[in-house]
C-alpha cells in the first residue's frame, strides 16, 4: 500500500489526493523513461564516433544500443572511428616506448603517428559534416566487414 508523497500516511493506490493533508499525489503508473538516443539524428552520432580521443564512447554506445541497430551508416563510422582509436592506442603503447628510450632519436616517429590519428579523426569530421562517407585505407575496409558480419 502507498504513502503520501508529502505527510507519509498511508492512502489507497488510486487516491489522487492524501486524506491527512490534501497533497497531490503522483497516481497511476509512471511513464516509461524515454530512450536517451531518440532524440539523436544518426548523422550526429555518426559525428561522435570521431571525437578526438574520447570518440570511442560513442561508438561503443552506437554499437550496444537497438535505436542504430538498423543504420548502416552509422554503425560503419562506429566501427571505423573505434578502429581509429585503437590505431590511437597502438602508437601510444606500442610505438612511443619502442622510440622513447633512444637516445637522441632524430625523429619523433610516434608523435607524427599521433599527429597523423589526429588530422585523420578532425578530416572525418570535416567530411560527415559536408555529408560525405569517406572510408579509410585500411579501417575503412576492416569496417565494412565488421558491419557485414553483423548482418548475416
């Protein structure tokens, strides 16, 4: 049995109003919480997967969630953008300490690696902004098959 929202004392389910102080109460069911995606085109969250560094947090959420299930398009940028940040990933663990320990190495190959990720993440940017699918090299490849596989 329910109780008032304002004094506590103890009324009927489909009591709109407490008896003790007259209070509105909520009455009937709650409505169901509205899905936090519905109101984001696909071309948006499409331009979230590129965020510079933090873009993978969409992409995972594009991916888990049933309102993009059906885009191809954005699940692909998904993808791709994710890839882009494990290529991230690899150069900051992989590359960096592998150049990082000689001494008075001539060239700073893993920051003109991530310099490379970087224009690559704002390029994508600047090409779903003008309403364009541009597929990279090789993530772009590795993408369309992780959408494909997906589908069957």
């Amino acid at each position: 049995m329910p109780y008032c929202t304002q004094c506590g004392k103890q009324i009927a389910e489909r009591d709109k109003f407490c008896a003790g102080c007259g209070s509105k109460q909520g009455g009937g069911p709650a409505a169901p919480a509205a899905d936090l995606l519905d109101g984001i085109a696909p071309r948006t969250a499409s331009l979230l997967c590129y965020l510079p560094v933090v873009g993978w947090i969409p992409c995972i959420v594009v991916l888990a969630t049933h309102r993009f299930r059906d885009e191809r398009e954005v699940r692909f940028h998904a993808f791709q953008g994710l890839y882009l940040f494990v290529v991230w990933l690899l150069v900051d663990w992989v590359v960096s300490p592998m150049f990082g320990f000689l001494p008075g190495h001539a060239l700073p190959v893993a920051k003109l690696l991530k310099l490379g990720v970087l224009v690559a993440w704002v390029f994508m940017l600047v090409k779903l902004a003008q309403n364009q699918t541009f597929r990279l090299p090789i993530l772009g490849e590795l993408a369309e098959r992780s959408v494909d596989e997906q589908r069957s």
